[in-house]
C-alpha cells in the first residue's frame, strides 16, 4: 500500500469538513440549485488545503464552468467574497500547503 504525502494529506477534503462546508452553503453558491460539488477556490495542484476556508458548495455544471471555462475569474472573485463574508479575518496564504 502506498503513503500519501502530507501535501496530499493536507489538501483532501475530510467527512467532517465536507459536513461544514453542505451545512454552511446548503446550495451551489453560484446558482443556487442543489448542490454536492465542493470547489476548491485555491487548486488542489497549487497546494490548496481541503478546509472550509478554500471551499465552497457548487453544482455539477458551476463546478466546471469555475474549472474550464471563460467565466473563472469572475467565480472566483464570487467564491472569494462569499468565504470573506464567514472568515473576514482570514489570511488567503493560509489555503494553500506549506512545508
């Protein structure tokens, strides 16, 4: 069986912050239609942790659209400002792994 490194530790999503994040948005942020995507607003390949604070609750087409399309800034700048309205005090450095 192979180790997960403590970066990919660090960055998967746990059941317990899974729960906070559906039970924080309840709905695709983006939409509003049902949702059970959780959108890493800093990316898992750029060492993006998997705590509430970098994630929020979309659906399946929002979480592509915030993935591959023309329309990521302006998502993100909305993913952003909607965590800024939970944690207005926290430091955007602290989404992302460090050694």
């Amino acid at each position: 069986m192979r180790m997960k490194s403590k970066r990919s530790k660090a960055c998967d999503i746990s059941q317990k912050v899974r729960a906070i994040v559906t039970e924080r948005d309840k709905w695709c942020i983006f939409c509003g239609r049902t949702g059970n995507h959780l959108c890493h607003l800093r990316p898992r390949s750029s060492g993006g942790l998997g705590i509430p604070e970098n994630l929020v609750l979309g659906c399946f087409t929002c979480h592509m659209k915030l993935d591959q399309s023309e329309h990521r800034k302006e998502m993100l700048e909305f993913a952003l400002n909607h965590l800024l309205k939970h944690y207005p005090d926290f430091n955007d450095e602290d989404r992302y792994y460090h050694k």
